[in-house]
C-alpha cells in the first residue's frame, strides 16, 4: 500500500488523558450467602498503559516520530473480568493525580499532526483547546462518552477540525437527537470532515459526500480501545489527503484488528494492517 510512505516520516503529537487500565481476573463462585453480591476468587492481574498512551502506541507503529502531551493527572480504570469468557464484571475509577507530566508543548505548529483523545478527565481545558485549535496544522479529535462523563463530554466544545472520529452515541448526544437517521445526525454537528463508527454495523463517513464501509469482524474479544485504534491510525492518513472511502477501510481494519486484542495487550501493527486489507 503505496499510502504507507506517504506518513511513514510524520511527526505526530497525541494530547490527551493519561489513563491506567487494570485487569483483575477472577473466577465468579457464586452470590454471596448474606449479601445481595458475587464472589469471586482472585486470580491474576494485567496492568496496561491506556488513554493517550495507548493511541500514541498505535501511531508509532506508522509514524516516525510520536510524542504524547498529558497533564499531570492519571485516571486509573480497575475493572473485574471473567478470566473464562473475559465478560467485564464491574468497574472502579480512581483518580490519582501529580503521579506524571509531559510538560507543555508549546511548539505545536512543528508537527504534521495532533491527535486528540479526550477521554473528559479534565487535561483538555478551554485554553488547551483554543490552542490546538489556533495551531495544530492538522487536528483530528475523538471526544469520548463514558460513565464518569456522561453527556458532558461533547465534541462540540472543539470549535474546528479537520477530521473528527465518533461513535453513534457520542454523534446523536453532541446533536440532541436519538431518532434521525445518522446521516442527518453528520450533518447537523458541521463538521467537514466526520466518521461516525457503529460496532458492528462498520461506520459512515462524510467529506462533503457520504461513504459507508462495513464492518471487517464479527468476533469480539475485547471493545476497550477500539475506537482509540481507528482514529490514531486513520488519522495520518487523512493527513495525508487520502479520501473518505479510504479511510473508512483503514480505520475499520485497525477496528477489527484491535477488538481482536484483550486489553492494551499489543497495539495496531502496519504488518498486521497491511494483512486485513488484503
């Protein structure tokens, strides 16, 4: 795929939360006998670096140079999962802040790209977004809903982009509509160039025209992440100047290749993509 080099000596920026994902598998025995709760025996732990780490990991594997900008606060996500089926039973998040920092980077104009993965844990302020948005040369941004931020995280704070990548929920939340069509959903957010992805039902893209792409899996390990992989890998290749119908086919095989991976365990590979286009 001749579109591999045309990112491969891309500088890249990644701003965004940092966030810690842990697994804690456990082996569920049954309720417990005076309480209405399960109990599970514990057996083993993963402990991944998730967030803007995770995404900036997927980038690298196409671009020569990646750096990531987080503020000094971590999100750590500790979530209970059947080490059988690896169904995710319950979730705690904790917030544990000064444990690092990036430091600003005031030389944003200097990349070819920034990705924004703003998962709502406060990094991205008014400020900061004023300043991606008055420098980035190219900005693709995801806005993610989550439990911790539900309905007020919208990726309508972001005044401008240049490509942004959303799933259904986040799109019909930022629109106030839950019963449109996805394509009037698109085109009452404004932006010019959006993909929305659907699970299963692979995604919608709109340049000025829309593209629709199916998607390339229908087996399900693990959904953390996925959409992180789409957008930090489609994101140089929009770049770049590849076309929406292009796009959607990247990004729905970094999808598929990505929900084949449990946790943060590896990241999206150029070998592993080149494969799934085949």
């Amino acid at each position: 795929m001749n579109s591999f080099d045309k990112i491969k000596d891309f500088k890249v920026l990644l701003v965004g939360d940092a966030i810690i994902d842990e697994y804690r598998y456990v082996k569920t025995i049954g309720k417990a006998i005076k309480e209405n709760a399960l109990s599970s025996l514990f057996e083993r732990e993963e402990v991944f670096y998730g967030g803007v780490w995770a995404a900036a990991a997927h980038t690298a594997n196409f671009c020569a140079t990646v750096h990531t900008w987080h503020g000094d606060d971590i999100m750590r996500n500790t979530r209970l999962v059947d080490s059988v089926y690896l169904r995710k039973l319950f979730v705690v998040h904790e917030r544990q802040p000064k444990r690092t920092t990036d430091g600003d980077r005031e030389d944003i104009g200097a990349y070819d790209l920034v990705i924004v993965t703003d998962f709502g844990h406060g990094h991205l302020t008014k400020e900061l977004i004023a300043k991606l948005s008055k420098e980035a040369r190219f900005l693709a941004i995801n806005a993610q809903t989550n439990a911790t931020n539900f309905g007020f995280n919208l990726i309508t704070k972001y005044p401008k982009a240049d490509l942004i990548v959303i799933d259904e929920l986040e799109a019909r939340l930022a629109a106030h509509d839950n019963v449109s069509p996805i394509e009037d959903v698109i085109l009452a957010l404004g932006f010019k160039k959006i993909i929305v992805t659907m699970g299963t039902q692979g995604a919608v893209g709109f340049d000025g025209a829309f593209e629709r792409s199916k998607a390339l899996t229908n087996k399900v390990i693990d959904t953390m992440g996925a959409g992180d992989a789409f957008l930090s890998v489609v994101a140089p290749f929009a770049a770049a100047g590849l076309g929406m119908k292009d796009l959607l086919r990247i990004g729905n095989a970094a999808g598929a290749i990505k929900v084949g991976i449990v946790g943060h365990r590896a990241s999206v590979t150029k070998e592993a993509l080149e494969a799934e286009l085949v």
